[in-house]
C-alpha cells in the first residue's frame, strides 16, 4: 500500500489516526512524568493532548456527504467511535482533577443511588411469594450501606483528607461487594418476571456504586487501589452476565446530559479500570 496516496484518498480518516496517536503518545508521556516543559498553569504534554482531543472532536462532527454512500457514513460512524475512545484515555487534563472537584461529582450522584435503593425496597412487594425472601436476604444491607456511602462522601467533600477519603475507599468497595453478591443470588430467582425485576433493581443501584468506586480510583494512590481491590474478592467478570449495560448508559446519560453512545463509552472504560484494577 503507498502511504502517500492512502493519505491522499482518505484525509479525513489519516488525520484522525495522526491526532489519535498524538493523544496515545501524550497519554503515555504524562504517566511517565515527561511534561516537555510548561505551558500557562499547564504542561506543553497536556496542552498539546488537549489540543489533539478537541480537533478529533471536531472530526468526529462533520457531517457526511449523502452523496457518498453507506461507506462515507460508516467511515464516519467509525471516526466517532475512535474519537471517544481517545477522548476517554487517562489525559493530564483528567487525571488531575482536585479532589473537591471528584468528590462534588460523587456527592452528585448520592440523590440517584437513595432513589435506587428505594425503589430496591419496594420491589419485594412486587414479587412472587416464593421470590421476595431470596430477594429480601440478598439486599438486607443495602439500606444501610447506601446510609454510609453517602455519609462519607459528604464528609470526604467538606473535608478531602487521606483519612476520611480511607473511609470512602472501605465503604465503596463494601457496598460493591454486597452488589455483586445479590446479583449471584438473583440467579436463582427462576420466576422470569421476578428475576427481571430483581436485576432491574440491582443494577441500577449498582450502575451508581460502579460509578462512584471509579471517581474514588481516580483520586487514590495505586496502593490504595491495590488495597481496595484486594477487599474485593466477588469480581466483575463473575458477575458481568447479569449486568444490563442498557440501563446502565441510560442512567450516565440522564445524570450527565450526554448521548448516549458517549455514556457507553464512558461505562464501558470504566469497567475496563475496575477490572483491570482488581475489581
């Protein structure tokens, strides 16, 4: 293939590879600590990363020539697709959120967790006779957990210290696990209606705990992570089967007033690093 004459036939696609390992590299760079000097309060690393992500972005928005067929439309489709992702890697600009900044976007979250596990409570009553009392064993702690999760991440935004964020890692990681738990016992709910119900429920509350352990990852030490994932001894991959990945990008899209392929894309990666970590 010549290089030069692939560039020619398909710009539009060569840029967006160009600017796509612009923002690898850029990545790859900052996790090594290269910065390549400043830049304003920044460094040239992040600067020039930031700058690749919004032209991909722009990229990604062009519109396609109706003239042009199927095959201009799926170029494009694929384009958006590459853009989210190198949009989603761990940039300068992303990483280095503050922790008041993390832990207001986690406060954020706590109203749509109480509403879930709300809804988690009166679903007993939904359910077969023979369904309720499995069900009411698996999310016995839930209540309870959700009391605490949200006491402190409350306490972790007033006051963002190690301690009080070790207190957020312990109780984040317990309530996944109680999430993960009832999600095994769920499956042996064989009543189709009950099950669906049932895992309607679980994952909603478990969309938002996934949610908040990843902001807690982002502003913890990787010994902390470690720490963390080694509490966690029912992983995702055990549990993935009864995950519905559906509700759970419609649920990110809804908090954050974004697209949903944005939202899949984001929950996507963040089970990724879940997964990857330990969890």
């Amino acid at each position: 293939m010549n290089p030069i004459s692939n560039i020619w036939n398909h710009p539009k696609t060569s840029a967006a590879g160009l600017l796509i390992a612009v923002v690898t590299i850029g990545s790859v760079l900052s996790q090594q600590g290269i910065t390549l000097g400043t830049a304003g309060s920044g460094t040239v690393v992040a600067l020039v990363s930031g700058l690749a992500s919004a032209l991909l972005g722009l990229l990604a928005r062009d519109p396609a020539n109706p003239a042009a067929g199927s095959n201009s439309a799926s170029s494009t489709a694929k384009l958006g697709a590459w853009a989210l992702i190198a949009l989603l890697l761990p940039l300068p600009f992303v990483s280095g959120c503050s922790e008041t900044s993390v832990a207001q976007n986690i406060v954020n979250w706590t109203p749509a967790l109480e509403s879930a596990v709300a809804t988690v409570d009166a679903t007993a009553a939904l359910l077969a006779p023979a369904d309720a009392p499995i069900f009411a064993a698996a999310t016995v702690g839930f209540d309870a957990a959700s009391n605490l999760l949200v006491a402190q991440a409350r306490a972790y935004l007033a006051n963002p210290t190690a301690s009080v964020l070790a207190q957020l890692q312990a109780a984040v990681v317990a309530f996944q696990q109680q999430v993960n738990a009832s999600l095994l016992s769920a499956a042996k709910i064989t009543n189709p209606a009950s099950q669906q119900s049932v895992l309607n429920s679980i994952n909603a509350v478990g969309t938002v705990v996934l949610a908040i352990l990843a902001m807690v990852q982002s502003v913890s030490s990787e010994v902390a992570v470690a720490r963390m994932a080694s509490h966690s001894t029912i992983k995702l991959a055990a549990v993935r089967p009864y995950m519905d990945e559906s509700k759970a990008v419609a649920m990110v899209a809804s908090h954050y007033g974004e697209p949903a392929e944005w939202a899949r894309a984001q929950e996507r990666q963040v089970e990724l690093n879940a997964a990857q970590a330990g969890f």
